[in-house]
C-alpha cells in the first residue's frame, strides 16, 4: 500500500510532464496557423464582447455626462415599459412573421439551387452559374433596394409594365402594407441563394459516389436518388445552418427594412431592430433601446439553445 501510494504522485508529474510537453510541441508544430487566429481573436474580443460592457445601462438611467456607471439604478424599468408598450405585440408579430416566412421560403431555397448545380454536367456553364447566382451578395443593401424600388415602380417598372399587358392597373406596392413582407422576403432570396448555396455545394462534393452507383443498380431513379441519397448526405450540414437560423429568429437587420419601409408600412415593417434605432438613437433614450437589444439577444440566445438541443435528440446532430 505504501508503494503505491509513494508512486502515485510520481505517475501523476509524468503524466503533467507529458500533457505540456504535447501542447507546446503542438504550438510549436501549428504556429502559423495559431497566428492566424489572433486577428479573427482580437476582432471579436473587441467588437463582440468588449461592448457588451455597455449591457450594463439596460439597468440604469444613462445619460453621457455621466458615463456609463454614473447614472442611478432603476432596475427593470425599461423592460417593462417595453412590455407594456403599445408597439410589443406588433414589433413582435412582424419580426416573427418575417424571419418565419424567410425560414420557409428562404431556407430551401439555397439548397434547391445546390442540387440544380450539382446536377450541370458542363464544368463551364456550372462554374458561370454559380458565380452568377452569388454576385448578387456582394452588391451594397442600398443598391438591392434601390433596383427593387426601381421594378416596382407604378409608372415605370418592370413588374407593372408586365402586369399591363394583362390589363391590370399599376399598383405601388411600396405603399401597401400586405406587399411590404413579401418584397422584403423576395429580395432577401435573390441576394443571398448564390452565396447560401456555395456551403451545400461544398456538402454534396463530400457524398460517396459509390451510394450512387449502388442506387442506380438497385433501380432508383434520379429523383430517388436524391431523395435517399443526396439529401441524407447533407442533411448534418442543413440541421446545422437551420440552428443557426433559428438563433436569429427575433433579428432582422435595421438597413434593409429602414430603406424599404416609410410610415404607411410601419404596420407590417416596423421590426424590433429599427424601433431600437428610431427610439434608442433617434429619441436618445440609450438606456431604453438597450434593454430592447438585450431582450431581443436574450430570446435568441435561448431559441438557438432549445433548437440545438432538441436536434441533438432527433437527429444527433447538433452545434454542440
């Protein structure tokens, strides 16, 4: 007993000896690639988690003369004012109504035009597909909006003129409430189904050829074939990109809805993010706007958590 007990600690020094000695040769074997963490680190560290500091006037009565603890404690004062707010309910509906109604329409929307690619036999004419179907992504949000304004024009644009020859009158659909989620949706898929599509793509060039080949003898059409092969290939990728969306189901970024909305559209377009602008920065209630972020960070926070754990149940798939 006593020998084993004298040895132990012994043991237990190697082991530590052992477990640095593997880390700082893995740093030294890895250095570049540790080094080209630090830039996407510091980014992070400072323009992520470094404001969140700022979290703490959500609790305050803030005011810039004061700095960030000067101003007294009110607690919970802002949230329940936002909660009793006249706008809650309709902020909520609509950032809901949007983010669903780009889940579904926007989210297989990407892995449609994958499968469509993947299925172009002519290196060239895919290559040119894809580059074309992603270019929209990288054009300014002013610039996405401003060609929509442009083709819904009702005196000049494209849809109102094919509407013409049917003999229907012009509709400004710019001013109409009911058109505002389905102009925002729309836009959202033409500018972003190229570049959404280049992950799935990556995920289907990763699917055995041999399942294929395998189906193919077992006389499945190309249709079955993606549906028993294709799709259960990139099916851990999809689960994956459907967590992260459900992460931002309370999130809708103010530049786009503010450019397209005007005050006869507030009652469909008004969304959580621009009432923060409107009222945080417009109105200069700093502390109020806070705590309406915080609010909003907190429910993805917690849908991102619940999704992610109920994949891992069915699916065994999961972020984390």
């Amino acid at each position: 007993m006593k020998g084993n007990v004298t040895n132990t600690p012994k043991i237990v020094i190697k082991r530590k000896e052992i477990t640095s000695q593997c880390i700082i040769s893995a740093l030294k074997r890895d250095k570049y690639l540790w080094l080209m963490l630090v830039l996407p680190i510091l980014y992070y560290g400072i323009f992520c988690y470094g404001p969140m500091y700022g979290l703490v006037i959500a609790f305050e009565k803030y005011s810039p003369y004061r700095g960030m603890l000067g101003g007294p404690w009110v607690g919970l004062k802002w949230f329940n004012e936002f909660f009793q707010s006249i706008f809650f309910l309709r902020l909520i509906k609509n950032t809901l109504l949007i983010n669903i109604y780009n889940l579904i329409f926007g989210f297989p929307a990407p892995i449609l035009l994958a499968l469509f690619i993947n299925e172009i036999n002519l290196k060239w004419f895919k290559k040119t597909a894809q580059t074309i179907s992603y270019l929209p992504h990288f054009i300014s949000t002013v610039i996405v909006v401003g060609i929509t304004v442009n083709f819904l024009s009702p005196s000049s644009g494209i849809v109102n003129v094919f509407l013409g020859m049917f003999g229907i009158q012009p509709i400004n659909f710019m001013i109409m409430p009911q058109w505002f989620r389905t102009i925002y949706v729309t836009s959202s898929i033409w500018q972003e189904i190229g570049w959404g599509s280049i992950i799935y793509l990556a995920a289907l060039s990763g699917v055995d050829p041999q399942l294929y080949e395998a189906a193919e003898v077992d006389g499945a059409s190309k249709f079955q074939q993606k549906i028993h092969v294709t799709i259960p290939g990139i099916m851990p990728t999809i689960v994956i990109m459907l967590i992260l969306s459900m992460g931002n189901m309370l999130s809708i970024g103010a530049e786009k809805v503010l450019l397209l909305y005007n005050p006869l559209t507030y009652e469909t377009g008004d969304v959580i993010s621009t009432y923060i602008y409107r009222v945080g920065i417009g109105n200069s209630e700093f502390s109020f706007g806070t705590a309406v972020g915080l609010f909003q960070s907190i429910i993805n926070f917690i849908l991102i958590i619940l999704v992610n754990k109920i994949s891992r149940k069915l699916s065994e798939t999961s972020l984390w």
